[in-house]
C-alpha cells in the first residue's frame, strides 16, 4: 500500500481528529461544532483561504499551489444519524439518539489529512477546493452548496469524494464509469377513517385495513408494473397507527423510499402510487393522501474522470486492489447534484470487516483514513502538475 510517508506519519493524529469527531455528531445542516473543529484545524494548517457559513454550516477551504489557473474540489461529508450507538467504543457518541454510523467523520478526517499535507508541501500547480459538506444524510446539502454557487464561485473545475465501504477489503478501491448509485425518492401516505371499539368494527373506517391493502398493492409495483431488467427498488420502512389493542385508530401513516435510475421508471412509479392510493382510499371507505418528494438525482461518474480517479487509485493500492467497472448499487448520494455541475468521480474505499453502514455497532475503520488522505493528496499532484515534473 503506497501511503505518503508524510501522510503516515501523522495518522495517529488523524486518528485522534476522527475519534474527536465520533464522540460529537451532529445532525443535517446543524454541523456546527464539526465545523468549528475543521475550521481550527484547517488555519492550524495554513490555508489560504476558508469560507464558512455555506448552506449553513459548510465550508470550503482553498489552497494555492506554485500559480496555475485551475481548481478541482474535493469533498467530504460532516454529517451524522438519528441512531443510538451500540459500539462500546471509549469515544462512542456522547449525544444520546446521534452517532457517525456512516463514516462521516472519517470522510472528514481524510479530507483533513490531505489538506495538512497539500499545505506543507504545495507541489501543485493551481488550486485546491476542500468542500466540507453538511446534510447529506438528509436535507442535500451538497445540493444547496451547489445552488449557492461553489462551483462558480471559486472556479472549480471538476469534483472527487470518497466513501467507506465496510465488507470489501481494506484499502481497496471500486467505482465505474456512469451510473453508480441510483436516485432517491420517500413518499408519505396519510390515511383518515374513523376510529372506534375493536369488538364493533362495524361501526368503524379502519385505517389500519386500508394501510395493509395500500402497502401490499405498492409492492406490487415492482413486481407487475415495471420492466425486469430496469433496476428498481421500493421499500416502504414505516407504519404508524394504534394505540391499545382494543381500539381502531383514526389514522395511519405510512413512509418509505424509491429507488431507481431511469427518469421513466420514476414517473411510472409515481403515477401508479397515486393511482393506488386515489383507488383505495374510497375502497375502504376512508381518506387517503399521498406526498411523493423527489430527492437525489442518481450519481454519475464521468467516465474520463472516472478512468483518472481509478489509475490514482491503483498507484496508492495497487493494480489488484482496484475495481473500476463495479456494478451500480441502489444506495444514493447528494454528490450526484456536485457531478451534475461539474465532471467529476466518486469512488468508495475498503473499510475490512465490521458492521455494515447505518448499523449502531458500525465504526469507521481508523486504518484507512491515510489511504483516503493519499488517494486525494496524489490526485491533486497528478491533475495539476508543477512546471518542473
């Protein structure tokens, strides 16, 4: 593993950064204390430059290389989850209810790691952006960040960012070309009848009946309403309503995600969703009302950009550790909004074994956080060369 020297030799500090970072999570755009604590060490480093206050508690740092009139961004996200840590880590979350069950303050780490070393040693021509990005969990931060002008703002050319990915062997890299993670849709389905005694249902408009039947035709979507080889994924992950056994309830809510590629595919699925639940409703004899939200775009890799990203990636892992035609995955990414303003790649880096994201138990692996840093560090000195290379 061809980690810089320099890099190494601070990653007990870089561990202590993340670890930091783990036991202060924070929420959506609410990134305040992280973002005070990578401005400090960001003016500990020497940057040229740092703007803060974008899409509320974002920054972007910049550091100016040996002249040159070009600047490529790279990005990180700050943000935690609404989950309660089951670790047992000494620098476990100490806010009840929020941990870094994603990686995040990993991310942040490499990003800072890269930034400590692009500083001292400045052998680049040009210029780098360093994103810090609040809510991508929730909220699209990178999408707001972008609306508020970054990339014309400080001239940014083209955008990388990393993600950990727990279960593929550590140090590895994979990506492709294209398509690599899908578009993210929730919908809510609020359902009104009329409540009443369980021994007398028929005095009563049973939500609870009416959300069954509407939870079982939505899957049927995938099933008999879409192609089979157009990828697609609908997961209804919330039913709310009841409060003691013998009671019907009023009302009943129901919550969940789409996942898709083709912008067909997302216009079928909301016009068959409406349809089921404008159909239901009077069926079961209650109110049924649906609120489909159209959220991340999917994530596409450039594809030159991509095969760049990819060959930087075998010089810090080698030609072996490296996967750059991966298959696509559902999940999704508010980077996909950076890449759709600017040519771009987004590649994900081997964390070894452990508990898979957004799992109480997961940890980032502190291991890595050199190689992200490297990774980040040598693409900058390779698309921005000094005179004298």
């Amino acid at each position: 593993m061809a980690v810089i020297n320099r890099i190494a030799g601070f990653a007990d500090e870089m561990t202590a950064w993340r670890r930091h970072l783990h036991q202060h999570p924070e929420l959506k755009f609410d990134c305040y204390e992280t973002a005070a604590f990578v401005e400090s060490k960001l003016k500990e480093f020497g940057v040229d430059e740092i703007h803060s206050g974008i899409a509320k508690t974002g920054i972007v740092a910049l550091i100016r290389g040996q002249g040159g009139d070009r600047t490529i961004g790279l990005r990180a996200d700050m943000d935690a989850l609404p989950i309660e840590e089951e670790t047992g880590a000494d620098y476990a979350s100490v806010t009840s209810g929020v941990m870094h069950a994603c990686g995040h303050d990993g991310h942040t780490t490499m990003l800072l790691g890269a930034a400590k070393y692009l500083s001292e040693t400045r052998n680049f021509e040009g210029t780098v952006a360093l994103i810090f990005q609040p809510a991508e969990e929730d909220g699209g931060g990178g999408g707001v960040m972008v609306e508020e002008g970054i990339m014309d703002r400080f001239g940014i050319e083209e955008v990388y960012a990393l993600h950990n990915a727990p279960g593929f062997a550590e140090g590895g890299f994979y990506t492709t070309p294209g398509p690599l993670m899908a578009a993210v849709d929730t919908f809510h389905i609020n359902i009104k009848g009329i409540g009443g005694h369980g021994a007398m249902p028929h005095e009563a408009r049973d939500p609870v009946i009416a959300a069954v039947g509407i939870v079982q035709a939505i899957q049927s979507i995938s099933s008999r309403n879409h192609y089979a080889l157009d990828d697609l994924v609908i997961s209804v992950t919330q039913i709310h309503t009841g409060s003691a056994e013998n009671i019907i309830p009023e009302t009943a809510y129901i919550n969940g995600t789409v996942r898709s590629f083709d912008k067909d595919v997302q216009a079928m699925v909301m016009r068959r969703m409406q349809e089921i639940v404008d159909g239901m409703g009077p069926a079961y004899g209650v109110e049924a009302s649906l609120n489909y939200e159209v959220w991340y775009p999917p994530t596409i890799n450039d594809p030159a950009k991509t095969a760049f990203a990819a060959d930087i990636a075998r010089q810090i892992a080698g030609d072996n550790n490296v996967i750059d035609d991966a298959s696509r995955e559902m999940g999704a990414e508010d980077f996909s909004y950076m890449l759709q303003a600017r040519p771009g790649a987004y590649l994900f880096l081997g964390g070894g074994d452990g508990a898979a994201l957004h799992q109480p138990k997961f940890d980032f692996n502190d291991a890595i956080a050199p190689i992200g840093a490297s990774f980040f560090a040598r693409l900058i000195e390779t698309a921005l060369p000094t005179n004298n290379e």
